[in-house]
C-alpha cells in the first residue's frame, strides 16, 4: 500500500546518550525527535514491546496521521513501504566525547560535561540486533556524535557489523585518529567516512576546530583514499563570518582532489541557518551554488547536501516556484 511516510518512522532507531529516538532530524518546523524510550542506558531492549509502540505510530501514520513532530519534514514522502518489523535505518549517537573543539558543535556550551558524559557500550546492543535478526543486512548505519573512533567498543563493533555483512555504513569522524576498522571497511567497499573539515587552510582550521591538527587530518585522509572501494567525503560547513570565503572553498575542493578523495559534503551551520532562514543572503546562494554546480570542475565525483543546506536549496525551489505560480 502506497502512502506518505519515512524511512525512519517505518524502521529506524536512533542511539542518544540517554534515550531511544526514531531519528535525529529536527531542522522542521514539527522539530523531530519523536521518543521511543526514555532515560535509556544501554539495557537490553524488549523488541515486542519496541515494535508494538512503533506499530501504532506507523499505523496512525498509514491512516494520514503522522506524529505531530514531522510536520514539514522533507523526509516524508510517497512510497510503498515494507511491513514488517526490522531496523533498516540506525543512528549511533550515543555518546559526546570529542578530540576536537569545533566552534559550533552542540558541545561546546559545557565541553568539560559533554567530555566527561560517560555512556554506555553499545555494542551488546548492536549484537542482540543481529542475534535477532531484528537488524536488516541491507540497514544504513551511521555513527554520529562525539567521535566515534575514540569509543572504548568502536573496533569491535566495526568489525561485528562487517563481519555481519553491513553494507552501508556510514562514520562521521574528524580524522584524527586513524582507525583500522574504518580502512577495513573502505577496502571492503561497505564504508562511507565523512570528515568535516570546513576549511583548506591551517589557520582557517584551527580557528573553527581549536585543535592544531590539520596536517594530521588530510594525511589521514590520504592514507584512507589509498584503501580504495569505499566512499570518503571531505565535508565544509560553511559558517558565516568564518569561513564564508571563497577562495577557502576553491582550495577546500582542490586539496580534496589532491588527497585522493573524490566526493564532498556540505551543509550551513545549525544555528545560524534557524536564525536565518527566511531571510538568507545572496552571497549564501552564490557559495551554495559554487559548490554544488561547480564540484565537478575540480574533477570531484558527487556532493552531498546535508540537512540545512537540503532545506535552503528545498526552500528557494520553493519560493522559485510560488513567484512563478503568481
Ligand atoms: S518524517 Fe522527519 S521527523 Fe518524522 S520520523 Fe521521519 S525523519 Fe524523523
Ligand atoms: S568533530 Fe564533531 S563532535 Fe567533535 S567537536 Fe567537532 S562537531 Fe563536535
């Protein structure tokens, strides 16, 4: 049966430092977050009562009535969704801890908690999701957070899931730390690695990521192109009054090139875009469609829109046409 709903709400699950969620999406106007349990702490999950909750927010959702936080949500759309009750979507964000300092990362209001949060092992968790079946070998895994490579269980849980044939995994790291679990699943071809490294220059880096660690990311970052097969990204956030700088940017997508990656991401600051979003100015647009027209002319593969800039481009598609419908 075709109806509006999203991969999430049908079968995800997302891993927050003290609770279960459906996902972590949350730039639109109904704000996400949609609870699945709470004050969580890494116990084992009982899956009846998980997917029966689950069932009736899916059924509402197959009636028309979605959960009031997804409202504006660009996830939501028309398709023929599978029954069932498997994961197919996970978020692994639960944890905060960081080797890095970026300026408008979310810890930065109390760095010396989010650092010191001690949280829970998640690979039990993960395990009794295989040991189930209840985790779909063709999922989308993506770790978030803090930095997953520091993670006491990080190795092993990357090998569990490549171990159990996991095919899409998706790392979001800062690249100072190299991990051979991530090269191994680069060489196998079933990893994507994003790296935020919103800059090209060292000075333009250690000003938004307060760690003097610039060289040591790129060379990372070459040393994992060398591992071939799976995707890397280099990702720029642009932040403006930072590194709203073009020729920044021109190098940004040079120095990708040079290292031996070939796709990018890039996204808007969080705080900023909210603050700024019905009132964008124009040489946002300008840097926006530098990047996402002109990537190809630095001989890169693909770019990535992450969330806040989906929804800038989303929104002047949107305003393009009701101008014209006029
Ligand atoms: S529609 Fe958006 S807010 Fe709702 S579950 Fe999907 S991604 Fe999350
Ligand atoms: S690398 Fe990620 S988690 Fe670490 S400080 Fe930067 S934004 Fe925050």
């Amino acid at each position: 049966m075709k109806y509006i709903s999203c991969i999430h709400l049908e079968h995800g699950i997302t891993f927050f430092s003290n609770s279960v969620q459906i996902c972590c999406i949350s730039s639109h106007p109904g704000g996400g977050r949609i609870m699945q349990i709470d004050n969580y702490k890494g116990e084992p999950i009982d899956w009846d009562d998980f997917f029966s909750k689950r069932n009736i927010l899916r059924e509402n959702t197959r009636k028309g009535e979605p959960p009031k936080q997804c409202e504006g949500c660009y996830y939501l759309k028309e398709d023929e969704w599978n029954e069932g009750n498997y994961i197919d979507e996970v978020l692994i964000g639960h944890f905060t801890h960081c080797n890095c300092n970026c300026i408008y990362c979310y810890t930065e209001a109390d760095k010396k908690f989010f650092n010191s949060n001690v949280t829970y092992n998640i690979y039990p968790v993960m395990k009794d999701m295989i040991d189930k079946g209840i985790l779909s070998k063709h999922a989308t895994i993506t770790f978030g957070g803090g930095e997953p490579t520091i993670l006491q269980e990080f190795e092993e849980l990357i090998n569990l899931l490549l171990d159990y044939d996991v095919y899409n995994i998706r790392i979001h790291s800062d690249g100072i730390k190299y991990s051979p679990g991530i090269e191994r699943g680069l060489r196998l071809g079933k990893i994507t690695l994003i790296t935020s490294v919103d800059s090209s220059s060292p000075k333009v880096y250690e000003k938004i990521k307060q760690v003097p660690c610039h060289d040591k990311v790129w060379a990372n970052l070459k040393k994992y192109a060398d591992a071939k097969n799976g995707l890397i990204r280099t990702k720029y956030v642009l932040i403006p009054g930072v590194n709203d700088n073009l020729s920044e940017i021109k190098n940004w997508m040079k120095k990708t090139y040079d290292s031996g990656v070939r796709n990018i991401a890039f996204d808007i600051e969080d705080n900023w875009f909210k603050e700024h979003r019905e009132n964008i100015p124009q040489y946002i647009y300008v840097m926006f469609d530098f990047v996402y027209e002109g990537y190809k002319q630095y001989n890169l593969e693909s770019c990535e829109l992450y969330e806040r800039a989906f929804n800038l481009k989303v929104d002047r598609e949107n305003r393009q046409k009701n101008l014209s419908d006029c």
